[in-house]
C-alpha cells in the first residue's frame, strides 16, 4: 500500500491508465460487441448522385438464405429527426421518401443471420433510379448561397476604405479540400431492444446526444435508451453527429426482435458520416510599410449538404486574430449534391488559418519583414473587439520561445536561398487559436469503504486522455493514490457530459470533476466536524489538506484520518456527492480549486473584465523540397503551444504530434476526390493517403503560458490546436524554400513544379 502523497499529480507525465488495455487488445470497443441471436445490417447505399429511386426490386433479396429483414423507403416507419445539439442539428432520418441527394446515401438495409448473408442478399438488390443532373460547383446557378446564423457577418472600422487607402495590400484567394476523417477503427453500432428499452453500443464522441436523437427517433424516453461506449478509437470529429446508419441499426433491431450489428465499411466511411467540406476563401490584407494592419477583409465559401444545417466556423477566428482597426468577415454556404459535412479536426479554424496565415505571410514578404516580427507587431494585446484583457494569453511567448527551439535566426529570408544536399531548404511559421469553448458538464464522485475512489461522467475518450488526466485531477482532488482512483466514461446512464470535442471536454469534465471532488470531500468533512472521536474535529474545508487516502489539517500531520476510516466509524459503505461545471462566466456552483491537496476558494474574473481565451500556438516547420522532382517533406516542426495549466504533458504533448500529423495530411496528402457525377473516386486508404509515421519526422512541443484565470482548474483546449494554423506555416516554409506560393491544398507536386 503506497504510503507516498498523492498531491500534485496534475501536471507530471503520467503513462496513460487505459493504455494497456488498449495495446493487450482488452479494450472493449463498440465493433467488438457480440451478443447472444445477434443479427447482422448491412446498407445498400445510392450509386447516384442526385434524383429519385423510380424502383426498388427486394424479392430476391428477400428470399436469399439467412435474410431476417429488408428495409427501404417503401417499407421503413416515420422516423421523427432527432434534436438539434448546441455542437449542431441532427442529420435528416434515413429511409423516409424515393429522393436522394448525394452519392452513398443508404437506400436500403438487409438484416440476416451473419454479415455475409446479408451482403450477399444486399447485392440482388436491382434499384432502378431517375436521375438529375447534381449540383457540383460553387458556382452552379442552381444553387443560392445559405448564411448560417452561428457565422453572422461581422465588420469592425470601415474596411473598404482602409484597404483603398492602405500603402499596401495583399488580395489573394485560398481554397482547401474535401478531408475524410478516417479513424482506423470502422464506426459500429450494436443495438439491442427489450420491450420499448433500447441498449445501443455505438461510435460516437457523445453517447447523450445518441440517446436523445434515438429516444426522438423512435418516440420513446429518453430515459429508456441507453448508449455505451467505454472505448471509441479514432474519431477526429466523425462520432460528434448522431449519423443515419445508427438510426438503422436500432431500427433493424426493433423490426428483426433481434440484437443487430452494423459496421460500416472503410468505403462507407468516406459517404456516411461526414467530411471537412471544401473551402474558397479571399482575404484582403492593408497594411502601412511598417507593417501595421489597417485591414483585413476574409470571405469564405463552403458546402454543405443538400439537407443540411450544419454551421462552418471559418472566419470567427480571424476576428479576434490581429489588433487591426477595420475588419470585417462573411461566410456563406453552398448546397451540393455532396454526402452531408461534419466537422472535422478544428473544424473551420483549420481551412480558415490556412488562408490567413498564408496571407499575413504574403504581406510579410511583400514588406519585407521577418514572419514572426510582423505578427508580434500586430498582436491583439487585448480583445481587438471589446477592448477587453484576455483572460490568459502567452502567444508572444511561443513565438519568442518557440522561434529560440527551432532557430529561426538562421533563416536566410529569401526565398530558395537555403539548401541541404541538394533539396531545397525552407523555414515557415504561422498563428494558431482556438476559441474558448466550455460546454456545461455533469460528474459524480464516490469514495467507498475500501478507500478506492470511483468518478464518472458520460464523456467519451477519443484518444485524448480524458480516462487517465481525469484520473489523475480526482487523484489529487481527493487525495487518494492514482491506482486508486477509478474513472469510468462512456455511458449515457452516467452524469451528462458534452460531446468530446472542439477541443473543450478538458475544461468542461475537468471542472466538473473537480466540482465534485471537492464537494466529496466538504462531505467527509461535514461528516467529521462535529465528531468527538474524529481527530479531525472542529474543521473547515479551508483548514485541511488531503493526502494518503484521508484527510489532515493543514500542518498538524498528526491530526490524519482515512477516508475508509471515516466511512466505517459512520457505518457508511460509501458517500457520494455530484458535481457540475458551467461555461466561465455563466452562473457557476461555487468551487474552490484545489491544488497540492489544499482548498481555496475561486473567485472567476467578472464576465465584464476578461474576455475568455482559448488556446494558442506558434507553429515552426522546415520543409525539405526535391528541386526537379518536387517532392516534400516536412523535416522538422516545432510548436510552442500555450493551453493554460497542462494536466499531463505526456498527453498533452500527444495531441499535439496528432494535430501535426493532421496538418501534414491537410497541407500535403489528404483529398477527397469526386467524379464528374459527384461519386467519391476515392473510398479506400489506398486512394486517399493520409500522413503515417515516415511522414512525421522530428517533432517537438513545448509548452508555455499559465493557468487561465476563468476557470478552477485553470485548463484551455489543446487538441485542436496543432492542425490550425500549420497547414499554412507548411505553405510558407515551401514558398521559402521554393519561391513557389502555393495557395490551393493540397500542395501537391504538381503544384510546386507549377504544373497544375
Ligand atoms: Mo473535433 S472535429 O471537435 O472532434
């Protein structure tokens, strides 16, 4: 038994807690339920893009060996669309009319008694469809622009007049591509009734809003539905929507009486459960010769579905990016015939900071100024909207810090002025933020008669570390040893918990653990106060310091009592108190933070005296580029990345090198190619090529910054923040090394050698 403290885990490397179960392949994952009578849903998706389904022959589907049940728009019950979440609205239920509108949309489902019956039935399926001609281009005079609420125009100044009177101007147009998330784990769903209760296993990144878009779907409470999901795997934004096929599988199991598995295939993967929707963007940049801002001007288009409301936050980033008087931002949509976008790895931010850190670049050259000096020159020292101070901001600090590990010094700024055995050698930087964003969370904390300590919260860990940073903030929280201390996720019966994403579950569960911890212990004190036979009688939460399992007070090491002790003396098997956390500034549960084992009341800025930051980052990459072939490599990146208090470098660290990996991808791989019909031409790993470990060489992070001031335990998102913003510092250090501005990604060879 550990007799050492326990406080003060937070912030140490810590291996994470469910990584052996992940690498022994003990870690249950939806894809890996089987239950006794399980039947197995295979969907038949549309070969067309755009027009109706004039008619759908099913007999010999129907008749086929082990089949159970085939479903079609003929046959399929209403089924209502689940609720909008405050991450989005609920796609369009499946199965409901003889439309359809994007290549790969699921027109039908065989249910049988093994995966190969029902694909083999599914293949006799004969649809004949009409066909329309697809809306494909931007541009098409079918379509009219749709402007999403959630991304209002926005204008500071008079940016129109800035930019005609400014001594000089950059005005360039961007675009980026479709991306495919592609976690290696095929999305499952298990689904399974009794009666009107439905248990489903499902991949996703929030097991409540599949609750909620179930219970709508099928009419029954919300209260009878329950969604598990201990381990998801990779999900890099594709699990935020509750997608059609999970509706399928719980309607498969509701007609077949039968538990029912549905696993998508990796060609599926690319049509039915969203994409990063392509981009074109112009910025307009006006500046002094000296390198002041006086204008930014950042227009984006992006598709969306036909059906579809999904909002694409591209610009909001650019408002708060410079301390630059005139500014202003608009962002439209346009409707295609294209499988329905999700969000995607900093959705938004990353096509957006492609765009304007490849054009404050262009500006730096056309002045001839260094990158860095520029964007220090303009930094928003304060919220260049409301005037007011940020409620931690260390971005100067990557910048000076991050350019120091890299050695920017050494970059000759002319473009193909550097070389290493004959490739080109080229050093490129970029901004990167996150907006705040704290959704409310709920979680729940015991400690039992045997001294362990069990927290839960129906989040989900997509890989980020929510399992082991969890475990250990309540480890020291409570004061109990991190083996311990057990954190269970992944299950709708537990407290409600967002989604994990937009790079906001830390903050969110953190502070919601936290809440709980700290009231678990203000119960044991309670408890304890007015105990004669406590040592710990007579005290105050302020007064003690919890370690080894109990409780102290504070510098009186013989007044110790354990929990366990505590519990038993009371005849108690456990106590168990719930917690919650509230976006910062919103009315908050009065918390106290706790650190090293102590208690102190936190007292948040006042909304009115802090804008609320989120994280950011200096990006630093050298490119390697073949000058006849054309060839890229990324060589080497550094990031300096402020994310507020680090729970776990380790972990945080690792999200990092993701994000990277992503941003590799994004600038130099990754691209969802369509015919001219609108079908995806590339629905394998072998077509669409993402970055793998020969393509991410020598990364470094580091971390700088301080714990924000808006919230108790002092975090901001980090997840996110590696991919925005570094498929631009790619660009730049490619222009560097090549003289070539490539301003369309991918930056394929083609590209560089000015071919395409
Ligand atoms: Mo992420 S796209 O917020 O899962």
């Amino acid at each position: 038994m550990s007799t050492a403290t326990t406080a003060d885990v937070v912030g140490t490397a810590q291996d994470r807690v469910d990584g052996r179960r992940k690498v022994m392949g003990a870690a249950p994952y939806p894809i890996d339920v089987t239950l006794p009578r399980m039947a197995h849903a295979v969907l038949v998706q549309s070969t067309v893009t755009s027009g109706r389904i004039r008619d759908i022959a099913v007999d010999a589907a129907e008749r086929a060996s082990g089949v159970l049940a085939v479903v079609t728009h003929l046959n399929a019950p209403a089924l209502a669309r689940g609720p909008s979440t405050p991450l989005g609205p609920s796609p369009v239920p499946p199965l409901q009319s003889d439309a359809v509108l994007h290549d790969g949309q699921h027109v039908a489902m065989v249910v049988a008694q093994t995966r190969d019956q029902a694909q083999a039935a599914a293949a006799l399926i004969e649809i004949t469809y009409e066909r329309d001609a697809p809306v494909l281009a931007f541009d098409d005079p079918r379509t009219s622009p749709v402007f999403h609420p959630r991304t209002p125009d926005t204008a500071r100044g008079n940016v129109r007049q800035a930019l005609a009177a400014a001594e000089v101007q950059i005005n360039q147009t961007y675009t980026t591509a479709e991306n495919t998330y592609n976690p290696i784990g095929l999305f499952a769903t298990v689904a399974v009734w009794d009666g009107d209760a439905l248990t489903v296993h499902d991949t996703t990144q929030g097991p409540h809003g599949v609750r909620d878009a179930l219970a709508t779907a099928f009419g029954v409470d919300p209260g009878r539905v329950r969604v598990l999901v201990p381990f998801v795997g990779g999900a890099f934004g594709a699990g935020l929507r509750v997608w059609p096929h999970v509706t399928l599988a719980a309607l498969a199991a509701r007609i077949t009486k039968r538990p029912v598995k549905l696993v998508l295939t990796r060609a599926q993967m690319f049509t039915s459960v969203g994409h990063r929707p392509n981009t074109i963007q112009q910025v307009s940049l006006g500046a002094s010769r000296d390198g002041q801002l006086t204008a930014i001007d950042h227009v984006a288009t992006s598709s969306i579905g036909m059906a579809d409301e999904l909002f694409n936050p591209i610009t909001p980033g650019t408002v708060d990016a410079y301390a630059c008087p005139n500014l202003s931002t608009r962002a439209t949509q346009v409707r295609l015939s294209i499988p329905i976008p999700g969000w995607m790895r900093a959705p938004g931010e990353a096509e957006g900071s492609f765009a304007l850190e490849s054009a404050i670049d262009e500006l730096a050259c056309a002045l001839g100024i260094d990158p860095i000096a520029l964007r220090v020159k303009n930094h928003a020292h304060v919220h260049p909207e409301t005037g007011l101070p940020w409620s931690s901001n260390a971005l100067l600090d990557c910048y000076r810090q991050g350019a120091e590990r890299f050695g920017w010094p050494a970059r000759n700024p002319a473009p193909r002025s550097m070389r290493n055995r004959g490739l080109l050698v080229g050093y490129g930087m970029a901004r990167a933020a996150l907006f705040a964003y704290q959704p409310p969370c709920n979680a729940i904390a015991s400690i039992r008669r045997d001294g362990t300590a069990v927290v839960r919260s129906g989040a989900t860990d997509i890989g980020c570390g929510p399992y082991t940073v969890m475990t250990m903030l309540a480890a020291d929280c409570l004061g109990v040893p991190i083996e311990r201390v057990r954190f269970g996720l992944g299950d709708s019966d537990m407290p409600k918990a967002p989604n994990e994403g937009g790079s906001g579950l830390t903050g969110a569960l953190g502070n919601a653990v936290q809440a709980a911890c700290v009231d678990l212990v203000r119960a044991f004190v309670n408890r304890v106060t007015g105990d004669e036979a406590s040592p710990l009688k007579g005290c105050r939460l302020e007064d003690i310091t919890v370690r080894d399992g109990g409780i102290q007070i504070t510098d009186e090491a013989a007044r110790f009592e354990t929990y366990a002790t505590i519990l038993a003396r009371h005849g108690l098997d456990e106590i168990t108190v719930e917690g919650a956390s509230a976006p910062p500034g919103e009315t908050s549960p009065a918390t106290m933070q706790a650190r090293s084992g102590r208690f102190v009341p936190f007292t948040p800025p006042s909304t009115a005296a802090r804008a609320p930051a989120g994280g950011y980052a200096a990006h630093f990459v050298e490119v390697h580029v073949d000058p006849d072939l054309g060839t890229i490599r990324v060589a080497r990146i550094v990031s300096a990345v402020d994310g507020g208090r680090i729970l776990n470098p380790k972990t945080a660290r690792s999200q990092i090198i993701g994000g990277m990996a992503g941003g590799i991808g994004m600038a130099l791989l990754e691209d969802t190619v369509s015919d001219r019909t609108g079908r995806l031409a590339t629905v394998s790993l072998a077509d669409y090529v993402v970055a793998v470990n020969a393509d991410v060489r020598d990364v470094d992070v580091l971390f700088v910054g301080q714990p924000d001031s808006m919230t108790a335990i002092g975090t901001k998102g980090v997840g996110e923040l590696a991919i925005t913003g570094m498929a631009a510092a790619i660009a730049n250090a490619i222009f560097h090394a090549t003289g070539t501005r490539v301003r369309s990604l991918p930056i394929t060879i083609e590209k560089v050698l000015g071919r395409s």
